[in-house]
C-alpha cells in the first residue's frame, strides 16, 4: 500500500469498504518449464520408444496457476484428465520415467490416440505408442509428439475443464510449468538447488530489494535474475521446496512513495524494458500460487500498478492478512487515498493457494482457486494511464526490527496479454 492510502477502520464484513490499516501476507510462485516425455496409448499408432529420462515427480501447473488432475482419482482407461484446483493428492502427482507421463499407474495420451484439434486427453494404459509421446518446449509448451499438437487448456477453462490437444499457439493456455525435482522430493516439482530463475521464466521480471540507500532500494534486472546461477540473497531465494521465496523486513528500505518496504517483482518487456500496457481492447492477466508463511499484519501479494500519465499509485492490490482474510482494494482515483476493499476468500496461514488478476479495458477480475471470478468496473479515470503487473512480498507494516517481517513462498507465476 503506497503511504498517501488512508489507514481507516474495517467495514462490514460483506461488501466495500475503507482500506485496513494491516494486511497478511502471501506468497505466490511460478515454476518453469522443464523436461518431459510421456507416452499414450490406445488407438492404432506405430510404436515408438520412450526417450531416456529421469525419474521425476510433482504438479504439473497451468492457466491460472490449475493443476492437471486425474479426474476423481479415476485408475479406468479413458478416464479424464482435466485442470483443477491444486489440492496435492495423488491424483495430481505425475511421474516422469522412461519417456512417460504417469499418474495413478496410467499414461497421459489424446483419446483413442487422436491427432485432430480438439481431440480431449485422458489416462490409458501404458503402452508404449507414439501417441504417448510429450515433448517439452522452451517456452512452456508441452508437444504431442504424434500429432504434433501442444496440451492445451480448453478454452481457458476453469477448474473442472477437460484438457486437450491443439494447434500451438504460445498461447497462456499452454504453457504448463513441469515437475523437474527427483521423485520422492515433494510435489511441487521444483528444484531447491538453484536459483530462483533455474525454476520460474524471470526473463520479463525485475527484483525490488529492502536493501540500498534511503529512498532508493536495489533493483536486479531480469538479465541478473535468470537461469539456474541467477541471482539470489536472504531476500530473494530457493526454499528447500524449490518455491521462489521473498523475505521482507520492516526495517526495509522503502521507495520515496511508500512507507513500506517489500522484496517484490515488477513487470518488464521482453526488450528488458519497463512495462507500460494499456487496457482499452486488451485482455491482462496476472497468475500466481503461493503461501504466506510469516506475516506480522498484513502482505500485498499482487498488484496492477499505473505506469505512464503521472501517478505514483496502484489500480489495484491484492492483500493477504495473518488470519488468512484475501482482501482486493481498489482504487477510486489515479490520485490515491480512497482505495475501496472487497472481503473475498480464508485461507489459512501457511496454505498453499492461487489467484489469478484481470484487467480487460474497464473491467477488473480476480478468481480464488480457480473459482468463478468476482469483477468490477475500474473507473474512468484511469482511462489512458499505462500499467504494469506486481507480485511478491511487500509487507504492509514498519519498524526497527530486521528479525520481523513477511516471508512469502512461491510456487508459480505467469502473466498475459491479449
């Protein structure tokens, strides 16, 4: 929250009102695409061998931070394999070894080993086919190697939406962040031995540290961030779950417009450039899932913050509380000071979850878990400003105290444009 926000008294506990003075925090991660080969079968495909691979095992997470799911746990041939929200069973851990893609003792594949746009995906026995075949793309993609198609989230479908296959288009709804960690090492599928950038695409992300002068807090640029020797320190570092974790002070140094210091990304271009979209005929999304793990008051997990035409505020935030209360606030005006906050989900401290933020010309979206999303009207004063994406850990309280502060853990991260 920028310092010109007022700190008012709590509303009611249902509908808008006046911004809190204290937020909890969370913690919201990304993780990149790493090695997979799968194998389906069941129609009348050549066989083909499995590429050599390593056993690997955890979520696989796409569109809107949705894990795929075996259907219901379902172990019958052609049962479905759909997106869902991640909830950490068996039904969601994936197993890559010897070329397949396993979950609950069957092999991911398009029905009846189809090779048309459209045609669904779900779980068979293992056979050995080409129609069994996944291979993993650089930029997130995950190819059927025999259609020569990507697994694609339907539609962007929420939870409950069977996946299929279709034309690769780079599209969010193809991009699917793979299990890279050894099997038996967790589900996120995560490496803890590398650096944050070795796990999450930070190509289009700069770091704003609690650390430098007064008023002037250290930056990495995306280029000191990636890769798998990127950059890391105490405030910005790999879990011993493999999540991007983001450790935040009080005593922090804070920017000239805050009172509040934070370890948080901010948006770049692919030029390495800042950020500055416009949202008249666009579609903007913003998808992370996180858990906070300490939190003194309250966090800012998420943001729509205003770029060019003069502003130092943020369109909106989105903030997580010690009780595990998610608040959206949002603001009235481009000047600052009457945001509005919207009571929108519990979710308990040190729980894993995931949000996705919309901006689509006017309209403002945020979905819980992969619930159906809740939407507002952005004023039109904001109409002609530019816009950038945040997320991280930007604790909403200060102090003396270096030992206090919010610690906000990661476990995917995607943005969008359209």
């Amino acid at each position: 929250m920028d310092a010109a926000h007022p700190d008012d008294p709590a509303g009611p506990a249902a509908g808008p009102r006046p911004r809190r003075t204290l937020i909890a925090a969370l913690a919201v991660g990304t993780l990149v695409a790493a090695a997979l080969n799968a194998a389906w079968a069941e129609g009348a495909q050549a066989s083909a061998p499995a590429p050599a691979a390593a056993t690997t095992s955890g979520t696989i997470t796409g569109y809107e931070g949705l894990c795929l799911d075996d259907k219901s746990a379902g172990t019958a041939d052609k049962n479905p394999v759909d997106v869902y929200t991640c909830n950490g069973t068996a039904a969601q851990t994936w197993t890559l070894s010897g070329g397949n893609l396993l979950v609950l003792g069957k092999c991911l594949g398009p029905t009846g080993g189809g090779t048309a746009n459209g045609t669904v995906v779900d779980i068979y026995t293992c056979n050995g086919t080409a129609a069994q075949l996944w291979q993993p793309q650089s930029n997130g993609e995950l190819l059927n190697t025999n259609s020569g198609k990507c697994l694609d989230d339907t539609g962007y479908g929420g939870s409950g939406t069977q996946a299929q296959i279709w034309t690769c288009a780079d599209t969010a709804n193809q991009q699917w962040v793979m299990p890279t960690g050894s099997g038996g090492g967790g589900t996120s599928g995560l490496d803890p031995s590398v650096a944050p950038g070795g796990n999450f695409d930070l190509s289009r992300w700069e770091l704003q540290l609690p650390t430098g002068s007064a008023g002037d807090p250290t930056t990495i640029l995306p280029a000191q961030l990636e890769g798998d020797n990127g950059f890391q320190d105490s405030y910005f570092y790999t879990g011993t779950d493999g999540s991007m974790t983001f450790w935040d002070p009080e005593n922090g140094v804070t920017t000239p417009n805050s009172n509040y210091s934070r370890s948080e990304l901010r948006e770049m271009t692919a030029s390495g450039a800042a950020a500055n979209w416009f949202a008249a005929g666009t579609t903007n999304k913003l998808s992370a899932t996180l858990k906070a793990t300490t939190v003194p008051a309250s966090v800012c997990v998420g943001q729509i913050h205003l770029g060019s035409g003069g502003s130092t505020k943020p369109l909106l935030e989105l903030f997580y509380h010690s009780n595990g209360e998610i608040e959206i606030g949002i603001e009235q005006t481009p000047a600052g000071g009457n945001e509005v906050v919207y009571d929108i989900a519990n979710v308990p401290l040190g729980t894993q979850w995931s949000y996705t933020i919309g901006l689509a010309g006017s309209t403002i979206s945020l979905s819980i878990n992969g619930a159906a999303a809740r939407t507002w009207t952005a004023s039109s004063t904001f109409n002609g400003y530019g816009m950038y994406f945040k997320a991280g850990d930007y604790d909403q309280t200060s102090g003396s105290s270096s030992t206090v502060g919010a610690r906000v853990e990661f476990y995917a991260l995607s943005i969008s444009h359209s």
